[in-house]
C-alpha cells in the first residue's frame, strides 16, 4: 500500500463511531466501528481521549502507523462551531502527535458523501433530529436544537413522547395493555418502577423507539399517536424550509438516521405523509448515506498534495 496516499474518515455520532481507512479516490480499504463518546457531552479533551483510543484500537487491526497516513478527518456530532472544531483538532493533534487532522461536524461528513459541494438538503432522524443542507450555496441549518428544546422526530424525542403518554394512561389506572407488557417483559419498566428507571436508572430513553415503532404497526394506540405526532414533527422541519427559501424547483432531500434510513412503519409513513403534504416539492434521495465516504472525500481533499 502507498501509505502516502492513504487517508483516514471518521464518523463520531450520538450512537456509535465509525473509522475508515481510503485512498486518494475515496475507496473504502477497511472500516471498523466503536463506541461513542459524543463531544458536546465531554468537551474537547475527553473526546480527544477517547478518538486517540479508538484510533489505537484500528490500527491495531490492520498494522498501520497512524502518523503515516496522509490525513485524517473527523466528523463529530454536536461540532456546530469554529471554536468546537480548533478545540477538537488541537486537543488530538497534542494527543497522537499528528498535525493534519481536519475536524468537521458529522453533518458535514454527511452532506459531502450525498451532494459533495451541491445544493441539497439532508433530514436526519437518530438519536437526535436536523435539516440541514445548501440552497445556491447558502447553508441551510433548521432544527437540531437537542433532546430538551427539541429533536423531533428522533429517536429520543418518539421515546419520551411515548412515555409521557404511559404516564397519563397509569395515572387513569386503566388496565394493563401490550404497551405496558412490552415495555415490561422487554426493559423491565413498570408504573411502579416508572420514575426511578428513568430518572435515576442512567436509562437511555431512545433505546426504546423501535418498540414504539413495533407497536405504532400493530395498532398500539399510545404508540400510533405518538409516530403520527412525531412524524408531524418532521414534516414542521421541511415546512419551516419552504417558507424561509420559498425554492423555485424541486429540491432533493437526502434521509440520514437510523429512525428514517430503516424500512419500518415510522419511514413509511413519514414517506407517505411527505408525499401528500408536498407532492413534488422535494424529491427523495434513493442511495444511503455513506458518511465514511464523506469524511474520507475531505481528508483526500484537504490534505492530498
């Protein structure tokens, strides 16, 4: 291998990291995944930590020096900003002694693999929810506000909208239905245990949303309106979109987000719903996001002599 045209991508999300060894041409050579540590939860030194271990980790894997690869891009979820970014980059350059690193957010790893530098937009719907893109090249930012001021759509946001309405329905003392023997058999939740699973327990409340889902396709009441009110959360996202940009043409919408990017009941639905509310105004991207393509086209484009 020519170590002097080789080039590293990672994706660094709310839920798992994800690196990839390339060439000049962006070709995926390996890839691994890890856990997460998502950086606006740490801050740039831990984060920092936890890249150079992983980057240990993969290295390992297939025998190569890290400092003897051409360049390294890091997509990090919740690096919005200027200053995140340095941080980041600073903090790792220190850590592993390497120097050309390019720190980005985990949309922009995305956007690339979909559009390059076109306009387009992108709606992702995992852990957290966005809509983000270019319109003639302006970027476009609507949502991402976080799971207390929003994220609709996501797979917090169905969790928690499904479990507040649980509450109501255990505060009417109405008798035990498939929701609460799902949620029962399979995380162990009850009315009685309700507030300490989730308030003390260190829960991860959107490991639920693939139940609400599961149910929502059953019928499930609970969980159908949920799906229905958090669909309609994503749909605020493309209308917001219209109204600012008013755009002339049709514009093509990407899905990201294992909530959106998955065949089941809420994608369809979601789907669905888009198409009666917009009709052509968006077009639906058909190919799946590779964001390892999209960091490793910027570490290729940024650091290739």
């Amino acid at each position: 291998m020519d170590l002097k045209n080789l080039y590293i991508g990672v994706d660094s999300g709310g839920t798992n990291c994800r690196v990839g060894l390339g060439d000049g041409t962006g070709r995926i050579i390996h890839a691994s995944n890890y856990d997460s540590l998502h950086y606006s939860e740490t801050g740039a030194k831990a984060f920092a930590e936890r890249i150079s271990a992983v980057f240990d980790e993969f290295c390992a894997e297939i025998n190569l020096e890290l400092k003897s690869v051409a360049g390294i891009c890091v997509g990090a979820a919740g690096a919005r900003h200027e200053n995140d970014k340095s941080g980041i980059r600073d903090a790792l350059a220190t850590r592993i002694n390497f120097h050309n690193i390019k720190v980005v957010s985990d949309s922009a790893v995305a956007y690339c693999s979909a559009f390059n530098d076109g306009d387009g937009l992108i709606l992702i719907s995992g852990t957290g929810s966005a809509l983000f893109g270019k319109y003639k090249g302006r970027d476009v930012r609507i949502g991402g506000w976080g799971k207390i001021l929003g994220d609709e759509g996501s797979s917090h946001s169905i969790s928690l909208n499904m479990l507040r309405r649980f509450a109501v329905k255990a505060d009417e003392s109405g008798p035990e239905g498939e929701l609460e023997k799902s949620l029962k058999e399979e995380f162990g939740i009850t009315r009685e245990n309700l507030i300490e699973k989730i308030y003390h327990g260190n829960f991860t409340i959107h490991t639920l949303s693939p139940l609400v889902i599961r149910l929502a396709e059953n019928g499930e009441k609970i969980c159908s309106d949920t799906v229905r009110d958090e669909i309609d959360g994503l749909i605020r996202l493309l209308r917001a979109y219209l109204k600012r940009y008013s755009p002339a043409e049709t514009t093509e919408l990407a899905l990201l987000g294992s909530v959106l990017e998955n065949d089941n009941f809420f994608s369809r639905e979601f789907k669905n719903k888009s198409g009666e509310v917009f009709g052509n105004l968006f077009s639906l991207k058909e190919e799946r996001i590779n964001t390892l393509k999209g960091a490793l086209k910027i570490a290729v484009k940024t650091f290739a002599e």
